[in-house]
C-alpha cells in the first residue's frame, strides 16, 4: 500500500519542507561519496547507538559522543531506498502540516518529533549497539500531526502495484501506527530472544504519539480553503 498524493488543500509554500528534504538527500549524497571504511566511522559518530549512553553513565563516553547523535541521526540514511521513500513521504504530509503551523513551527516540530522519536528507541532499546539512522521518526511525527489535523483528507493509494484508490487519511495513517506498534512489540521479543530487527519500530511508534500530543497545543495558522472539511 503505498501512498501517491493527498487532496488537503493549503495556503502557502512549504519552503521548510522543501529544505528538509533537499538537506536529507544532500547528506546521503555526502554519505554516498565517502570510501567503506570513512562512511562506517562517519555514521558511528553521528548515527543513534543506544549503548553509547549507558557508556557515558558509566564515565567511559563522552558526553558529546552519546547524546549529540539523536538530534544527528535523524538527517542519515541507510541507503538510497530509505532515504527516497522517508522524503516521499515527507513530501506528501509535510506540506499541510507546515501550512497550519508556521514556517517556523514546523521546524521547530518537525526536531521535537524526532527527539521523540529517539527517545522512544532509547527507551526500548538501551543496551543496543546497532546504529540506528533515518528521518522516519521525525516524519513519523509529521504523520501524527496529519492524522489529527486532516483525518477526512483522502490519499491516492497504489495497491499491490497494480490497483489505485482513495482511501480516508485517518484510516491511512491509522493501520500504519498500529502497524508500527505490533511491529514494535514483536521486535522488542525478538531483541529479548538475542536477535537484532532492522527497522526501529518504536521510534515510529513514539514520533507519531508526539506529533499526536503536539500538534494540539501548538498554536496555528489561520488558513482559509476552497472547502469545509478540514
């Protein structure tokens, strides 16, 4: 089920979606240049790695070196897939929700969604020593923010590469967290068992609830549409 395009309408440009964008793609540009061995050192310094942590709390990591990665590993990727797929999806939903906040508050949101996000890896994951990069926490949280502002919105799905349909953003967005949840929970059995998952499903999971909880105290725009229903 992947998503085209959706039919909520806005305002203005989303010059800082555009930025975003552009600025995930020029790092894995960056990334993508560098030798094996120069790119493996580079995502160790900027890429999530949950145990770093409980190495600074133990005086063995610095500071700077355990926490600096969550805000920086939102902006990696692991490979071109990944990162064409995460800004697809930013391009889809991000643009609304920037119309409703600001310029400026959708920066601003968009960090605090991947802070959270991190945080949730964290939460779930401590003694993990897999480096965990991506924007999809983040985007996660943008996806929050849609859910709440336009659940009547509709989204052109391609299905099973083969059908296209409309399909209500509230029911979209709405099997894709509980997708991310139960996901989550299996990973977090499978990590118990000794196995090591490939996708932070708990990231997802706490990027959407804190673009969920944010997205109603922040304030908004006043933006005026050709229609009622958002």
């Amino acid at each position: 089920m992947f998503p085209i395009r959706d039919d909520a309408p806005r305002s203005t440009t989303p010059y800082v979606n555009y930025f975003i964008i552009a600025l995930n793609i020029a790092i894995y540009l960056f990334e993508s240049s560098l030798g094996t061995h120069s790119r493996q050192l580079f995502e160790m310094q900027f890429a999530l790695v949950p145990h770093n942590i409980e190495g600074w709390a133990a005086g063995v990591v610095p500071a700077a070196y355990a926490f600096t990665p969550i805000f920086t590993s939102m902006f990696l990727h692991a490979s071109w897939p990944h990162v064409l797929l995460n800004m697809w999806g930013l391009y889809i939903f991000g643009d609304n929700v920037e119309d409703r906040v600001g310029h400026f508050g959708y920066l601003l949101f968009y960090l605090a969604s991947g802070l959270g996000a991190a945080f949730t890896h964290l939460l779930f994951n401590l003694n993990s020593q897999v480096p965990t990069v991506g924007a999809s926490g983040a985007i996660a949280g943008i996806m929050g923010a849609y859910f709440f502002l336009y659940p009547k919105a509709r989204v052109l799905i391609w299905f099973f590469f083969v059908f296209f349909f409309w399909v209500p953003a509230w029911l979209v967005l709405g099997l894709w967290f509980v997708g991310q949840l139960l996901n989550g929970a299996a990973s977090t059995l499978t990590v118990a068992r000794g196995n090591v998952g490939g996708v932070a499903f708990w990231a997802h999971v706490g990027g959407f609830i804190t673009g969920l909880v944010l997205i109603r105290i922040m304030p908004k725009q006043n933006r005026y549409y050709s229609f009622e229903d958002y």
